[in-house]
C-alpha cells in the first residue's frame, strides 16, 4: 500500500479491516459463541456459517445466523459477500425447517442497518412466525425503517455494486 495515498476515511479503515483481519477477533462476543467458548449451544456450525438462539427472543422462533470467521456488518459488505450472505438464509431456512416452522411466508429474515447494531459481527436475524411478535420487535424489526433490511434487500444492494 502507498504511503502517498490519501487518508483513508473512518469507513475504509472499517472495510479494509473486515478483509484483513482473519477469522477472529478476541473481543467479539459471537466470535466467542461460534468458537464455543460461552457455553451458548450452536444450532448449527460450519466453516461458512453457525446459528444459535438470540438471547432476547423477539418472537416464538428467534436465530441468529453468522458468519464462522469475523465479519463486520452489513454496510461494509460487497458484492463479493453475496454468497455467503444467500448461505445465512438458506441456513436461517433450514434451521425453521428443523423446528418445525413450515409457514416460509410468515418470517422475517434481517439485519440491523449500521449504526443500529449492538455487535459489529455481521448477523442475520430469523424471526417467525411474524404474526406473534410483540409490540417492541415489530418496531425494532421494523419492514421498510431505516434501521432494519430484509436478506432480499440486501441482496439486491450487494448485486447492483459494481
Ligand atoms: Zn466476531
Ligand atoms: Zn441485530
């Protein structure tokens, strides 16, 4: 990298960071929980993707679908990340699948849009069904706010990057 480059912003720091930095960052809490060190049980774990329950359930049914090796959110994703992003849903599926939950349209699959997120690991959260969430996640897992889009969305703004 030149020295002569111009400053970087906060951002790029951010993204070229997520790119370097390999699989594991000390601090992060779903680092610890993918690696098995908080004793949380993991629904599902691979070398792309693990799952486990969140801990404030905003619905009956309430996963968290994350990359295995740190990722930062979703704001410093790109194109690139489409596949891993597709495999978090079809993880987030199959995991509703395993517990029974057979309504596919009455889910909410999404992540928090920067800086609304409490954990800088990217997450996707699998909520179902939608028809029983509470007043509050409603709100906080809110369609069309600008703090919260759906998987599809976001698909469709990593594929339209260049
Ligand atoms: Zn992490
Ligand atoms: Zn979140």
């Amino acid at each position: 990298m030149a020295a002569s480059e111009n400053t970087p912003t906060a951002e790029d720091e951010i993204a070229k960071t997520d790119q370097t930095v390999d699989a594991y960052d000390k601090k992060c809490i779903f680092c610890q929980i993918v690696n098995g060190e908080m004793g949380t049980e993991l629904l599902h774990n691979d070398e792309d993707v693990s799952c486990f329950r969140d801990i404030h359930p905003g619905a009956p049914h309430h996963y968290l679908v994350v990359p295995t090796k740190h990722v930062g959110n979703c704001k410093s994703l790109g194109k690139e990340h489409v596949p891993l992003v597709e495999k978090m849903v079809e993880t987030g599926k199959e995991i509703l699948q395993k517990n029974n939950v057979t309504d596919l349209n009455d889910v909410r699959f999404g992540f928090h849009w920067p800086p609304f997120c409490s954990v800088t690991h990217l997450h996707l959260h699998v909520l179902a069904p939608t028809s029983l969430m509470g007043f509050l996640s409603r709100f906080v897992y809110r369609l069309n706010s600008y703090w919260f889009v759906t998987a599809d969305q976001l698909l469709q703004r990593l594929n339209s990057m260049s």
